[in-house]
C-alpha cells in the first residue's frame, strides 16, 4: 500500500515536472493556438499520454518481477540518467507552420513524442523502483493529462522563456540521482 501511494505521487510529480516544455506540450500549445482549443485534442492527447504512461510503468513493473535489488537499481539509474540527458539534450523541435488538422496524425506524433520523452522514462524507474506499476502508471497517466492540459489552456506560454532553464536544472539533478542511487551499486560488485 505504501509503496503504491509512493509510486503514484512520484510519477504524478515526475511527470508533471518533467513534462514542463515538453515536445509534447509545447505542440499542444501550439495547435490550441493556432486553430483554437478544440477539447478533441486536448482528448487525444491525453489518452496519448495516458497510453505512454501505460506502456512505460508495465515495462517498468515487468522489469522489477525480474531483476533483483541491486540490478533493479541499477536499471533505475540507467533510466534516471536518460530521462536527465533527454532533458538537457533535447529542445523542442520548430513547430510546424502549417500544421494538420487530423487528430489522427497529431495523436501519432503525440504518441511517439511521449512514448520516448523524460517523462515516461521516470515512470519507467519509479514503477520498477516500487514494484508498483498500477499506481506509478495511474501517476503517470495523470501527470501526462495536466502537462498536456498546461499546453492546451494557454498555462505554459506566459512561462515559455524560462522553460529551458527549468528543463536543465531538472536534467541536471536527474543525472546527480542516477549517479548517486547507480554508483553504490557498481561499488558494491
């Protein structure tokens, strides 16, 4: 029980601040922008989201049934230190100047973009790390449903500017983490 309410607020925390100036999220912002909040994205993106969250806790919960503890945090670090590298490393590509008004193409792009971002990389580690993949997924999902919604109502444009900082700072602690939980364990062999 404690190690599922763990799990879930983690990855809502995680999520929600990971996905903060996400690819995401900053093309739900600017589809809402240029062709009005239409609830239908904001619907596909979440499910999207949601989806990706899924996929990445089962993974995770998957991992943690088969690895014991010290590979297990090791496995823990690995992706911490991943989703810190995504973080620093990878911007927001230029927003289409004329973008699709498919929901069917947006939900594809939407779904690879959050499938491999920081985000479902940390629910990853967190359903592994608690052996709880219901609730870090449930975490996950709704974490993804408030980054998007941020992107979607407008709530992310007034802060847009500093996003980039607030995405390395996250980068930067996320990689001292995996550094710290990962060299333990390598100490240890």
């Amino acid at each position: 029980m404690v190690a599922g309410m763990t799990g879930l607020l983690l990855a809502l925390l995680a999520t929600v601040l990971a996905g903060l100036g996400a690819r995401d999220q900053m093309l739900v912002a600017h589809l809402s922008q240029r062709q009005g909040a239409r609830p239908a994205l904001l619907l596909v993106a979440a499910v999207s989201g949601a989806c990706a969250a899924a996929i990445a806790a089962a993974g995770g919960g998957e991992m943690a049934a088969l690895l014991g503890s010290g590979a297990r945090r090791f496995l823990v670090a690995i992706a911490l230190g991943l989703a810190g590298i995504e973080l620093l490393a990878r911007r927001p590509r230029p927003l289409p100047a004329e973008p699709t008004h498919s929901l069917g193409a947006f939900a594809l792009v939407a779904f690879t973009m959050q499938l491999t971002d920081a985000a479902r990389f940390l629910v990853f580690a967190i359903a592994a790390l608690t052996s709880a993949p219901l609730a870090a997924g449930v975490g996950g999902a709704v974490g993804a449903v408030l980054a998007v919604a941020a992107g979607w109502g407008g709530l992310i444009s007034a802060y847009q500017a500093k996003l980039p900082l607030a995405r390395s700072v996250l980068g930067v602690i996320l990689i001292v983490l995996a550094l710290g939980l990962g060299a333990p364990v390598i100490a240890a062999r």
